[in-house]
C-alpha cells in the first residue's frame, strides 16, 4: 500500500462533504491515501489461479464448512471479474487517518456531517469483517436529509480499524483485548475534540462498545448495539462448557429458551473462534492462499455462509459477491489474518465473555436481528442495561447487519441514540 503521512497534521482538513476541523493537541493525527500497487493484484491473482484444491465435502450441505462449490464460484470471480480498484476509489473518497495512540498506530475514518448539532458516532467493527463493513452507512449518518431523514438524526461518523486489522498497526506485544481498544477508542473521540459522543458495534465492535459503556469515560452518552451482551453470566459460563444451565437460573419465558437454545448452537459450532482464541499463530496458512483465506472467513455462522453461498450461486440478497470480496481482499492486501485473529486469544486471555452482562449503566440502544448468533430477550436487556432507551426486534438481516441491511440499520441508530441528542 502506497500511503502519504504528513508529520504535521495541518489545522483543516477539505474533504468532499465539508471541512474537518482538529484541536491543536491532535497534530499527531496524520492522513493516509489507500493505494496498492497493481502488481500486488496481479500476485493475487496468481495464487488463486494457482490454487490446490480439495475433494469435496461428503455431505449435500454446509454442515462439514464452506463447500467446495461455492469456493470456486468465489474463485472464479475473483481472479476473472472481480475489480478491487472500485471499492479502493470509495475508500479513497472518504478521509482517512492514522493516529497513534497506547504505542499503535490506529486507522479511522472520519466523516463530519454538514448539519450543525450533529451527533458524533464512533462505530467498530468485528471479525471477520472490518470498516468495508460500515461504508454503507457513511453517507445516510452524515447525509440524512439525502436518505430520507432529518437534519436533526445527523451524525459525525468515526470508524476505527480494530489493531491488527486493515491500516492498524499490528500490535508486536500482548495486550490489546476489548477492554484495552474500548479505552483506545475513548482517547481517539477526545483527541478529535469531541466532548459528547455516543458508540455503536456490533460481534467485536459489540463488546468493545459494551465495553466503553461500562468503563463510561467522559463524553460517552450512551451506546447501541446490535448484539447486546446480556446473557447473565453464569449461564453463559455453563453454555460455553456445555453444560446445562445452572440450577439457579430461571428460564422464565419462551423468549430466554430461545436464546438458550441459540447460544449452545453457536458455542457448539465456532471452531473458528475456538482455533483463533487458543492458537491464533498456527493459522499462518492463511496469509499464504487467497482461497484458503476466504474459506475460513465465509464460516462464521450458519446463516451467513448460507447467504453469501447464495450470493455466489447467482441469489444475491444482503450481500453481493463484490461486498464479500471487497472484505477478504481488504485482509489480503494487509496482510492481516494473522494478526486480526489475535483478538479472539486476547479476549480469551483477558477472559472477557462474549455474550455476557458487562455492567453497563450508561443508556442502551438494542436492536435485534432475526439471524444474529442469538436473539437477545427482551427481559434479559433490561436486566442487563438498566438504562434501556430502545430495544426492537427486526424482521430481517443477521449478523453482519450494517452491511447487509444498511437502511434498516441507519433508522435503528437514528432511533435508538435520538433520546441521546
């Protein structure tokens, strides 16, 4: 990647959208211009032509992992079709940046909305995504009155690359878990001079979210996320070893059931997590093979595979082929699969529950989808977040809802940080 890092950040900023205006104390903030060097896509190319492949799986379904078929559908695409230089123009034509902050350097976007009283949004991704997975968002967040909402739902958008991912830095020592990047992101908002400021996430960008609205630094005005942690710990604890719930929890409605029965899928079907959370270095073969590398990132959950399965079979709905690979070329080009793993084995380390209550008492906006990993309950968000402001469940999207649902996940963040404002 060619980059440009001034040493002296200047006052302003010109953007397309409007002037980006920095305190004096942030002139370590330097931009960065995305472009990698065409041979680099030529060598991509190569490695997928040049892929060994396995015999396929033994079964008529995804249950053994991302099927044979579909890999070749992705691969044929990818090194016949697939054009990186349009999702790198719409990176190029919003700012980027680089801060250092805690010894590492940190990527954002940062895109300030037109409307004066525009709320300032902080917004994290997970895994296996990265900030592609929050593009949609730029312009209907900053650009309301364009998307079929009002002056008064502006937002100034921050998205930050988690360390280790896309233009991060890749942390050379341990430490970096959600706890450490939900203290990194607070720094990033004030260094931006943002007094008051609201986060949102969703996987990791959830529990780093969660995170910040448990350690509730000065300006954080509350949160929504879009998988809430509130699974009372103890049950979370006997789900993930899976045992059954304790004797002392009551299931008291068909709601909490549900979800129980949803996480012990999900704890019994992440081996993706549980490889990344133990031995993240092992993985090293997928900064070797392209197709390797998609293959392990398709098989995050059932219902997503089953998406982008189809996307690549022709049925494109939520995601396209291009938004899948858009992603996984991200990672490619930056050399990030290791690297990004490791937050799985720092949270494990830090022993952070995924699901679980964080204590935060700071206002909460909850917005369900019907195929996340588990739908939060009702009952268990208002145990969790005594200072649930919203909670609505959705009749469509999953896991990867910003990306695959952007217009219904705007008018949740309008509506669930409006009390907020």
């Amino acid at each position: 990647m060619r980059t440009r890092r001034d040493t002296q950040f200047p006052a302003t900023f010109i953007s397309r959208r409007t002037a980006v205006s920095f305190q004096p104390e942030t002139a370590a903030i330097r931009p960065i211009t995305i472009d990698f060097p065409e041979a680099e896509l030529e060598e991509l190319r190569r490695r997928i032509a040049t892929t060994r492949w396995p015999e396929a799986e033994t079964v008529k379904d995804q249950s053994q992992g991302t099927q044979l078929e579909t890999l070749k559908e992705l691969a044929r695409y990818w090194a016949e079709e697939y054009d990186w230089r349009k999702i790198e123009a719409k990176l190029q034509a919003v700012p980027n940046f680089v801060t250092e902050i805690d010894g590492l350097d940190i990527h954002f976007i940062h895109v300030r909305s037109k409307h004066e009283n525009a709320l300032p949004l902080i917004v994290t991704h997970g895994w296996p995504g990265s900030i592609i997975e929050q593009m949609k968002l730029i312009e209907p967040l900053t650009n309301p009155t364009a998307h079929g909402g009002d002056a008064s739902d502006a937002f100034h958008v921050v998205i930050p690359s988690m360390p280790g991912y896309g233009f991060s830095g890749k942390p050379t020592s341990a430490g970096w878990n959600p706890a450490r990047i939900a203290r990194a992101w607070a720094e990033l908002m004030q260094r931006l001079g943002y007094t008051k400021y609201a986060a949102q996430g969703g996987d990791w960008g959830a529990i780093v979210t969660d995170l910040m609205g448990a350690q509730a630094p000065q300006g954080l005005l509350g949160i929504h996320t879009n998988m809430a942690g509130v699974v009372p710990p103890a049950l979370e604890q006997a789900i993930a070893a899976g045992n059954p719930p304790p004797s002392d929890v009551v299931l008291s409605n068909d709601e909490e059931r549900r979800a129980v029965e949803q996480l012990d899928f999900v704890y019994r079907h992440v081996a993706y997590a549980h490889m990344m959370g133990s031995r993240p270095q092992s993985l090293a073969g997928l900064t070797d093979s392209p197709v390797g590398l998609a293959a392990f990132m398709l098989d995050h959950d059932r219902d997503s595979l089953d998406l982008i399965s189809r996307a690549f079979a022709g049925q494109t709905e939520g995601l396209s082929r291009d938004d899948v690979l858009d992603n996984i070329t991200l990672f490619w080009l930056t050399k990030s699969a290791i690297s990004a793993a490791r937050v799985y084995w720092e949270n494990a380390e830090a022993g952070i529950q995924f699901f679980g209550v964080k204590g935060v008492k700071l206002p909460v906006a909850v917005s369900v989808f019907p195929d996340e990993l588990y739908q939060a309950p009702r009952s268990w968000a208002e145990k969790a977040y005594p200072n649930l402001i919203h909670y609505n469940r959705l009749p469509k999207g999953g896991h990867f809802a910003a990306w695959e649902q952007p217009e219904a996940f705007v008018n949740e963040v309008r509506n669930g940080l409006r009390p907020l404002r």
